[in-house]
C-alpha cells in the first residue's frame, strides 16, 4: 500500500480553499457564506496539520487551536447577526441588505 505524502494534503488542502473562495465569491446566501468561509479555515488547519506531522514540530498544531477558536467566535456572531438581519429584512440574501436602513 502506497504511503500518502504530505504532497496529498497539499493537494486537498488548495481544493478545500479553493471551493470556499468558491462559494464566498458566488453565493449571496449569508449562511453559505459562513460555511465557505469555514470550509477555508479547515483547509488552512488541514495544512497546518500537515506540516506540523511532516516536520515533527507541534507549532502548527498549537496554531490549529487558535484558528478554531476564532473560527468558533466568528460563526457565534455571525449566526447572531444572520438570526438579528433575518427577524428585520425577512431574507439573508447579501444583495438586499446591503443597505442597512431601518
């Protein structure tokens, strides 16, 4: 059985990033928007990861819990902000909220 290099987390890692930026640059649905942003910040671990284990060191590791925790913090707020936007304007749709009159 073949072993699998860090060259395949690499490689998952840009596809990860790569559908994320994806998603951010095409959506206007608020909520997929988070979830591509989501998907971007486990690809960044998954290569933080990925380099931590190829190198033997566990910074990238450390640094993996810092992301997850921003990431955490930022889909609490953002949900309260989608679930606050949500009860006014009736839609999450980017396009229509745009202006953020009363």
């Amino acid at each position: 059985m073949p072993e699998v290099t860090i060259d395949w987390y690499v490689a998952l890692s840009v596809i990860l990033f790569s559908i994320g930026a994806l998603g951010v640059l095409l959506r206007r649905n608020a909520i997929i928007l988070f979830m591509s942003i989501e998907m971007m910040l486990n690809a960044a671990n998954l290569a933080f990861v990925a380099f931590a284990r190829h190198l033997g060191d566990l910074d990238g590791q450390v640094l993996v819990f810092f992301v997850i925790t921003v990431a955490a913090a930022e889909v609490a707020v953002g949900l309260v902000l989608i679930v606050t936007i949500f009860r006014t304007k009736k839609s999450i749709n980017i396009d229509e909220i745009h202006l953020m009159k009363g």
